[in-house]
C-alpha cells in the first residue's frame, strides 16, 4: 500500500504568484523593481523568493550579487520559462 504522508503536501506546493516573482526579480534585478511591476510590496517579493528557494532546496541566486542567479536559480529559471511556454 502506498505511503500517503510522502505525498506533497499543499503546504509544500509552489503557486503561480511565487514563480511571477521570482521571474520578475531575474527579469529586473531588484526585488522592490518586481513589487512594482507586481504591484505589491518588496516584502511579499521577498516571501515569495524564500518560498521559491525553500521549495528547491537551495539560494537561487548569488549572496551579494543583486539579481545574479547562481547554477541552480538558472536551471529553476529555464524550467518556469519552458512551462509558461507551454
């Protein structure tokens, strides 16, 4: 029988308003720039980053290097590319 509580869990889940941040912030650079196009506050920009990063498990982008992404923030961001286009 299979194990239900390995399932993800809703909580876990990633929605579309984290991924337009987090492909906001690429596209600016600057998280207060995403918040305007957003039209909502850096501070919710920046939840919705953790939140992006919490769910793959590491910084997508480089500490001291705005917007820069680092290996894995470029893969995360090709992959939210190749899904929107689909």
């Amino acid at each position: 029988m299979p194990d239900f509580d390995d399932r993800p869990k809703n909580s876990d889940a990633l929605d579309l308003e984290h991924l337009r941040a987090f492909i906001a912030v690429v596209e600016l650079g600057s998280q207060v720039k995403a918040g305007k196009r957003l039209r909502v506050g850096q501070g919710t920009v920046s939840r919705h980053i953790d939140r992006v990063e919490e769910h793959f498990g590491a910084g997508l982008f480089e500490s001291g290097r705005r917007g820069k992404l680092s290996s894995r923030g470029r893969i995360v961001e090709e992959s939210v590319r190749e899904i929107s286009v689909r």
